[in-house]
C-alpha cells in the first residue's frame, strides 16, 4: 500500500484531501497540530471522520518541531507528500506575524530537509493567489512576475515558494507548488467569507462588506480543488514543457500551478446566492478595503488544464448551497427552504 503524508490533515483543505487519498486505497498519515487560531472541536470533527478509515494513521505534532516530520519520513518513506499546514488569514498576519514565521517558513523548511534526507516523494506544496500581490494584469498567470505581496501571509507563502524551488533545484526532489484561489465548501473554516457571512445571517446579524462591495474573486469548490491536486500527484515536474505559459523552472524539477475557477465572481453574486440558499436578506454593513487585501483575483488557468485535462466547474449555485446544507446539519439547524 503506498502512503501519503498530509500535513494539516484536519484543517480545511487536508480533511478534504486525506479523505480522497484514502477513498483511493492509500495509507494516510495525517499530520496536524489541532492549533486555536480557530475552535479546535472542527478540527477533532474532522479528524474523528478520518479515523473511521483503517489506513489512516493520526500524529498530532507541531510541523515546525525539529525531527517530526523527519521521523514520519524515516518511518513511512511516503510517496505524496502534500504539504498543506500553514498559518493562514491575511487580517491576522498583521496581528501575528510571528505564527506566520513558526507555521509558514519553519514547517516548510522542516518537510524540505526531511525530503532531502529521504528523496523519492513528489512534494505538493500549496502557495496561494495571494502571492500575485499587487499585479492587475489578469488573469493571473504563473509565468507573471509575483514580487508585490500585499500582507505578510502571502510574503511568506511567497517565501515557501522560492526555498522550495532552492530545495529542488539542489537535491534534484520533484515540487509542485499550488497557489489556490479563495477555497470554499463543506467543512470550511470559520474565519473564511462563506462561514462568518452564514453565521451572521442565520443570527440576524449585518455581515461585513469590505471595499463596499466593490470586490471580485475566484471561487474555487473544494471539490474541484482536491480533483485538481490528486491529478497533479501523478504528474510531477520533468524536464518536459507543455507551452509557453508553463512555469517549469529551467534549472530544477519545479513548478507552479494555480487552482482556480478562472471564472470570478463578485461579492455581490456571492452574497446573493448566499440569501437564495439561506432565505435571507443580507443586512450589509458596508466597510473600506482591509490592509493586505486586493480587490480582485482570477486564475488563468491553462497550466493545470494541459498537465491533467481537468478543469474546475463547480459555480456557486451549487457550491454554496452545499454549504450551507453541511453548515444546517453540522449545527443542528434547518434552513427556511427545507
């Protein structure tokens, strides 16, 4: 049986990711710290549900301890490592930065020597949209240039990606390198748009509109997300370009790839859909642009078509009404529609 190592496996994005590699056959060992940056019982949650699989195999540790995740690579010898335990939230990095140090760049450079120690494993590493920064050339391709981060989280995913490329390109150990764009579904994290905008609809409370309004994103189901990640495991980086819009480093096995829907939507779109699904209007307390953020994102997406065929369809008449069902039955409630 080959395994995968998951780090974050009971966060958001490697709850859904584990759960996929063990519905194909794999052995799994997940990797998650169980931090309080939100409430940890969603984490136990999502955890207790992974460990109904027998080839899943739990470790709760700190990524950024020294020897963790080099024993795991010593005992386990996987052959996905998918990379995913960070210190997200772009408010808090301002509030925090020195998590984003510990969690972002000390985890990573952990599963990097591990990896050099015991080479073999296809690292997939996730990055974000956010290190595209200040570029307004969109849609966002990984060819463009990516050197204006806008908040200090995506300085150091931004980081993560440029010690992974060294890593590569010293020891010869396949990357890719995912930069997602604004994830959203089932079992999502609280501190995300669609969680606190449900929360504080379904209490009758007015939900925070940042930019008033004036926002547009790439909302990507999480679904699609894992489909795109389980088919780029099998693909890992060559010698081999697929165009010229591949960002197939020339000195390393390395490469980036965005994770989008390449179709954005506004924060109106996405509220709307949101008050379709709950029955609710929406009070909007209409608010200036935080600090760090950009007013829009969009993914070009190409890269990710040519490496695997597959392209992101899930739009949000269906994504967030999925949502919300799993939100209604997870907290007891019932929504207005049923």
């Amino acid at each position: 049986m080959k395994t995968a190592l998951i780090t974050g496996s009971a966060g958001f994005i490697g709850f859904h990711a584990a759960k996929r590699w063990l519905e194909e056959g794999w052995r799994v060992v997940g990797l998650d710290a169980f931090t309080e940056y939100y409430d940890p019982k969603l984490k136990r949650d999502r955890a207790a549900l992974l460990a109904e699989y027998p080839n899943y195999i739990e470790v709760e540790a700190r990524l950024e301890d020294p020897g963790v995740v080099l024993g795991l690579f010593e005992k386990y010898r996987p052959a996905h490592v998918i990379h995913l335990a960070a210190q997200a939230g772009v408010r808090y990095s301002i509030e925090a930065p020195r998590t984003y140090v510990e969690a972002n760049l000390v985890g990573t450079f952990e599963v990097l020597e591990a990896a050099r120690a015991h080479p073999g494993a296809h690292l997939l590493l996730a990055s974000t949209s956010s290190a595209y920064g200040a570029n307004t050339e969109m849609p966002y391709a990984e060819t463009a240039k990516a050197d204006t981060q806008m908040s200090f989280y995506a300085a150091t995913k931004k980081a993560t990606e440029a010690m992974a490329h060294s890593y590569a390109h010293l020891y010869a150990l396949p990357v890719t390198m995912f930069r997602f764009f604004t994830v959203y579904g089932p079992w999502g994290r609280p501190d995300m748009a669609l969680f606190k905008f449900v929360r504080a609809m379904r209490a009758g409370e007015a939900i925070d509109v940042y930019n008033h309004g004036q926002m547009r994103r790439d909302f990507t189901y999480i679904d699609d997300l894992v489909e795109a990640v389980w088919r780029l495991a099998d693909t890992p980086p060559g010698k081999s370009s697929v165009g010229d819009f591949d960002s197939l480093s020339p000195v390393a096995p390395f490469r980036i790839v965005n994770i989008g829907k390449a179709k954005p939507d506004t924060l109106g779109e996405f509220i709307e859909q949101i008050e379709q699904s709950l029955g609710i209007v929406a009070k909007r307390n209409l608010m200036e642009m935080q600090a760090g953020d950009v007013p829009a994102t969009w993914s070009d997406t190409r890269l990710l078509e040519a490496l695997t065929g597959f392209k992101a369809t899930t739009g949000l008449s269906e994504g967030v009404p999925a949502f919300v069902k799993w939100y209604d039955d997870y907290f007891g409630l019932r929504s207005v529609n049923d």
